[in-house]
C-alpha cells in the first residue's frame, strides 16, 4: 500500500469514526439533540464567547445580580448558554431525581415527576385553595460555613448553576410563609432511604469526556459557536462539585416544599 493510499484509508477512517463519534453515537445520557445542533440559544454564534466571559463577570458581582433588574438578564444568558448542552448531554429533564433499584435515569425522573403531580392532585381533593408544589437546591444542616471544602463546592454550584447566595433548607419554609402561603408539606426527598441522586453524575464521567471531546473538535471547524468548550467545560467542572455536595450530603437539589394559598387571601 503506497503512502497516498494509506493517507486516504486513513482520512476516511478518522471521517467516518468522527460521523460515528458525533451523529451516531449521541449524548451521554440519552438519545436526543445532535452534537452538531450545539448553539448559544437565542444569543448569535458570534455572541457566545462574549456572553459566557459577561456571565462570569456578574459572578463576580454577585450583589449586583441579586437586584431585581439584573437577576432576569442574568438568568436569561445562563440558560441561552447551557440549554443545548442540558438537552444534549443530559435530557429533557433539568432537574435530579432519587435512584431507584432496576429503573433507569429516565423512569426514575418520570417516576419522580408523577409523583409531584399525585401530591398535588391528593391535596386538591382532601383541603380546598390552590396549591404549589417547588423543589429548591439548598444547603444542608450538614453545611458549615467556617469550613472551606463546604463553601468552595457550594459556590461551585453557585457559580456553575446560576444560583448566586443558594438559600439554607432552614430558609424556605419561612420565606414561603412571609409571603403569605400557607406550608402544607416541607421534606427533603434526597435523604435515605432515597438512593444517591448523584450517582447519574459519576457513572457518566468517561461520558462527559468524550462529549467534550466532541464539543472541541466541533468548535474547532467552526461547527459549534466559540465559547461553547469554555461553557461545556463549566458544566463539566459543576457536575464535580454536586457530586461532592450529595456526598459529604452538604447540599440537596430535591428539597420539596408544598405550598397552599390562603382561601381569604385567594377569594379578596
């Protein structure tokens, strides 16, 4: 074989398993959006770059963004910059779910997500007034703040999940209830005997770094916007520290609290 052939065979080769890597092969976690699909959201190609490095710059603002005209645009540009990469190396899904024994991610998320909606549906049945049920990412009793592994995964979170000053579990109940509702039902579904949520993170690790593989290769022809490694790269490093925060069990991404509208405020 002469050495033009042997280049051929071998560029063929390196096309055809970059096809495979990228369109047959597919996310991490399930079936879906392309790789090639990758985008910025609403946010122009050329714009990424710019809005991921902005994106840090709030972050490091944190008082700033907390105010009320900043907190929808700065929201607004996490979820242009992550949503394609949520779909395609996550799922439809953006939240966790309890692992459950002999089911898959996608039962257990499904299985998860129904019964919120039969909470609901119980509690319409048994008491009149409209009801909200709210799952929050919160510090554990677990957290303490003078220890410096704690605050360095819980602002990893943070800063990787656009959640600056995540609320302690202690505070939810109580910030509903300043509100005016009424708090029916308050529990932290990721404590035993649920099993680890975070184990979804972990057994994708190997996953992740092929995906991001892919995402370099596809930025590098010009296929997926620029910034969109830098961006992969961040949700690379958060899933890190939310494995870490289920572990030490500092930090709960499935604390649920139901809520109830008073009947005398809902009928004013």
């Amino acid at each position: 074989m002469d050495s033009v052939t042997l280049y051929c065979t071998a560029a063929l080769a390196a096309v055809g398993g970059i096809y495979w890597f990228v369109c047959v092969l597919g996310p991490a976690e399930r079936k879906g959006k392309r790789a090639l699909d990758l985008s910025g959201g609403s946010i122009s190609a050329e714009n990424v770059k710019d809005n991921y490095n902005q994106y840090w710059s709030f972050f490091r603002k944190p008082k700033e963004i907390e105010t009320a005209e900043k907190v929808p645009d700065f929201v607004d540009t996490f979820y242009n910059l992550v949503t394609d990469i949520y779909e395609w190396g996550w799922g439809q899904s953006f939240h966790f779910s309890p692992s459950i024994p002999g089911k898959s991610d996608k039962d257990a998320t499904r299985i998860h997500e129904e019964m919120a909606v039969d909470l609901i549906k119980i509690y319409r049945a048994m008491k009149p007034g409209s009801l909200y049920v709210s799952y929050e990412w919160v510090t554990t009793d677990k957290y303490r703040d003078d220890d410096e592994e704690h605050r360095e995964v819980i602002q990893g979170i943070e800063r990787g999940d656009a959640l600056p000053g995540m609320r302690s579990y202690s505070d939810i109940a109580a910030a509903a209830r300043r509100v005016g509702f009424e708090v029916v039902q308050e529990k932290d579904l990721a404590k035993p005997p649920a099993k680890p949520w975070w184990n979804r993170l972990k057994m994708g690790r190997i996953a992740y770094w092929r995906n991001h593989v892919v995402v370099v290769v596809l930025s590098a022809v010009g296929i997926a916007p620029k910034g969109t490694v830098d961006v992969h790269e961040m949700l690379f490093k958060t899933a890190d520290y939310l494995s870490r925060g289920g572990e030490t069990g500092i930090f709960s991404p499935m604390h649920m609290i139901l809520c109830r509208k008073p009947e005398k405020a809902s009928s004013e």
